[in-house]
C-alpha cells in the first residue's frame, strides 16, 4: 500500500511537471520559428527549403504540446462538479477562430442543468481534441453541431460535423497511438481523449459516413446537483 501512495504521488509530479514545461518550451518554439521565418526570407533557395523543413518541424512540436497538454495544469489533479454548459462555452471561444479559419462554424446548443464530475482541464482537452478534428474535416460549408442532455442517469453529449468522414475500414483504428490519416497529424489527439473519458468513467463512440460526416457520442455518469 505504502509503495502504491508513493508511486501516485510520484506520477502526480510527474504530470504537474510535464504540464510547466509544456507551457515553458511553446514560447521558445514560437520565437525559434520567428526567427528562422525571417532568416529564410534572406537566403538562397536550397536553405530555405531546409528552413521550411525545420518550421515543419517545430509547428509538429506545437501541435503535439496542443493535443497532449494544452489545458493541463501544474497543479493537483482536483475532481469537482462541472457545468456541461460552462465547459463547453469555453472551448467554444477557444474552438470558433479555428472554425473560421477553416470556412465554417460551430453551433452550441447545451442546457444549463447537465453536471459531471470531473477534471476541468482534461475533460477541455478531451473536448478541444475532438472539435478540433471536426474543423479538419470540413470541406466547403463544414459545421460542427454539438448538444446535450441527461437520459437515465447519464449525460449525453454529441458532437456532429459534415465533414469528410472517416471509412469503415479505419473506424476502428482511432485511438491508436499515431494513427493520422492527416498529412500532418500527429496521431495523437483521440488517443488522449479516450483516456481521459475512460478515466471520468465516461464512454464514447464514433459513427461516420465517408463524404458525409461524423457524430462522435459521449456519455458520462450524470450528478443530480440541485
Ligand atoms: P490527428 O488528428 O493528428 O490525425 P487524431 O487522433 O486526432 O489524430 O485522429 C486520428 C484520425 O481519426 C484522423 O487522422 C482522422 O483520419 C480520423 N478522424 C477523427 N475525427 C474525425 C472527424 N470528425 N472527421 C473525419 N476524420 C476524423
Ligand atoms: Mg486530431
């Protein structure tokens, strides 16, 4: 039992760790890429293509700190009573330049009473990672629907695009670490999600359609809270 505390707390610091240093080292990674950017505007054509290839690179690393550890915090995993509704609205604000970016938009429709327990932070990641593939996939007009509600003691959260779909044939390979059908995936983004809604006790599941969209079904155990 003693050795298990131990190990928890050790795992504890290691998260809070990794959580500082990922918001440490974007900032070096932001001012890196600046840099090369104006070096390769005043060289020649094969070191610009290396430069190009470098800012790749670091862009992968960026992306990879997004999908990992955007939300984390270095502090204590806390588990409190989470408003569905007031989750939601934040990733939106974060979400909608990315939607916009991309031609398209995202429509919230969540009642005020639906609570969970849970982590804040990681439940936004969850989240932030599953929109975020939905804006991918748009094609001309995409738009991301997501609503909510409490059926039989859990709480129901559906996110829906008309995007580009996924194919039978891979349905079930989301999830795996690295699997990106994406020129520039990283592979990364579900298989976070997926661990962090099994370890809020929730389930999800993926309905698609190829060249017609994907409905990404959550739930969670609900908390009667008034
Ligand atoms: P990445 O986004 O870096 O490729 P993810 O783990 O987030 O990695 O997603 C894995 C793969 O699942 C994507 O490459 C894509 O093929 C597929 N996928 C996930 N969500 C969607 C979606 N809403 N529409 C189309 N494809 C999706
Ligand atoms: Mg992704």
């Amino acid at each position: 039992y003693n050795q298990q505390l131990q190990l928890s707390e050790k795992m504890e610091m290691i998260s809070s760790l990794a959580a500082s240093v990922a918001h440490e080292v974007r900032n070096p990674l932001q001012v890196t890429r600046g840099f090369l950017q104006l070096v390769a505007g005043r060289t020649d054509d094969k070191n610009k293509e290396y430069m190009g290839m470098a800012i790749e690179e670091l862009d992968r690393a960026s992306q990879i700190i997004t999908e990992f550890l955007m939300f984390a915090k270095p502090q204590m995993d806390e588990l409190i009573d989470l408003n569905i509704s007031q989750e939601l609205k934040q990733i939106e604000g974060i979400i909608l330049p990315l939607a916009t970016l991309h031609g398209g938009s995202v429509v919230l429709n969540i009642p005020q009473n639906l609570y969970i327990r849970g982590n804040s932070s990681k439940l936004k990641q969850a989240f932030m990672n599953i929109i975020k593939n939905s804006i991918e996939a748009f094609r001309e007009d995409g738009q991301v629907n997501i609503w909510a509600y409490e059926q039989h003691g859990e709480i129901f959260i559906h996110i829906k695009d008309n995007g580009e779909g996924i194919d039978s044939s891979k349905l079930a390979r989301l999830g795996e670490p690295y699997f990106s059908t994406k020129k520039k995936g990283t592979g990364l983004g579900l298989m976070v999600t997926f661990r962090i809604i099994e370890a809020m006790k929730g389930r999800i599941i993926f309905n698609s359609q190829k060249n017609v969209g994907t409905e990404v079904v959550i739930r969670f155990p609900s908390l009667t809270s008034f």
